[in-house]
C-alpha cells in the first residue's frame, strides 16, 4: 500500500501538471486570436480615421447628408465636368454623377478610393465617376468647371492661390464646411458645419473687368 500511495502521489501533479499545461495553451491561443483580430481591425480602419500624408493634414470625416444636398444646390443649373479635391469616401462624387455630371475625385488614401469605386459600381455609376490616387497638390485643375473642396482652415490660403492660378474664369468652387480667407461668396447655403459657399471665379478673380479690353484713340 505504501509503495502504491507513493506512485499515485507522483501520478496526479503530472496529470494536475498536463491540465495545466494545456490550459495554458488554449490561454495563448485565445489570447493570439484576440490579438491577430485586432491588428486587423487596426489595419482596416486605420486608413479610413487617420489623416492622409498632405502638405496640409487633411482628416476623413464623412459629409452629412445636409452637406451633400447643400452642395447639389450649389450645383443646380451648372454643366460641365466636377472634380471633388479630398474626396473621401466617394459620396460627393457619386451623387453628382447621379444628377448627370462626369465627376472625378482625387484622394491620397488608396483605401479610400477603392472603397469609392465599389460604391460607384454598386449605386451603378461608375461609368460617369473617376477616383484617383493622387495629391491634390500634385495636380492641375485647370480642366474642370466645377470644383469642390471639403478643407480644414489652413490648407485653404494655399489651396485659394493654386485654384485662382489654374482654373478659368467661367469655374465654380464649392467650399464646405470652412470658406476661402480671401474670396466673398456669391451664394452660401446651410448653417454651422452644414454651411457650403459657392464662389463664381469670374466673380472673385474680376475676369469680367479684365476681359474689357480699352481700345487706344488714333490720332488723326
């Protein structure tokens, strides 16, 4: 009895030690899986809350549908093609497209536009809708008659000389939610963050006082 008490002794904390030693690998497990989850989550969602790399930080934050109807007034009885400078998500876009415009849209963040031209193939425009990958401060406007711009403040005095020096006389710039510093609006819509200013360039930039062209007396 003696010699069988002393081998079960030593028999159950190995038995005790395998619970345990497989309780501890189920732990790591569970607690991998945890982690590779959220790393994935992270990974996903960090492109869609994180600024994209600018010379001026540019945040995502979706516009409200108030906004999106406040800008489509702005574009009522206007024509031609539309580009979104910071286009997000796609949703300015692809509403414009909706009401007939060939839009284009230029974001930094590649997860934002691809997520963008879903969006457009599933709301089944996408053959009127553009997103590209791109800088908004590494490229020309200078083609488009309706710009519109979601900015933060201190992107805006650079992005009012860069607009001035490429667009023509006849383009609309649409600003939400923060108004050019040196330009006065010719139409503004909405209230607080909801607020969209419409500025006719022609207007702003005085091209109709320029296009005067003063005809020198001949003398006789």
């Amino acid at each position: 009895p003696g010699v069988m008490s002393q081998a079960l002794t030593k028999e159950i904390p190995q038995e005790e030690g395998e619970g345990g030693s497989r309780r501890s690998s189920w732990g790591l497990l569970v607690m991998a899986g945890v982690g590779g989850t959220l790393v994935a989550l992270y990974a996903l969602a960090t492109p869609f809350v994180t600024p994209a790399l600018r010379k001026v930080c540019l945040p995502f934050v979706p516009a409200t549908s108030a906004q999106i109807q406040n800008v489509l007034k702005m574009l009522e009885n206007r024509s031609g093609s539309l580009v979104d400078i910071g286009s997000g998500d796609g949703r300015i876009v692809i509403a414009a497209a909706k009401m007939g415009f060939q839009a284009v849209g230029y974001e930094l963040n590649p997860w934002l536009v691809w997520y963008s031209r879903y969006r457009a193939w599933r709301d089944g425009v996408h053959q009127n809708t553009k997103f590209y990958i791109s800088d908004l401060w590494k490229v020309s406007f200078s083609h488009y008659r309706n710009v519109v711009v979601f900015g933060v403040p201190q992107m805006m005095p650079l992005l009012e000389k860069k607009l001035e020096q490429e667009l023509e006389c006849h383009a609309r710039i649409i600003a939400c939610r923060f108004p050019f510093p040196c330009w006065i609006p010719d139409h503004t819509t909405g209230e607080g963050i909801d607020t969209v200013w419409a500025y006719d360039l022609k207007h702003s930039r005085g091209c109709e006082t320029k296009s005067l062209e003063m005809t020198p007396e001949i003398e006789s």
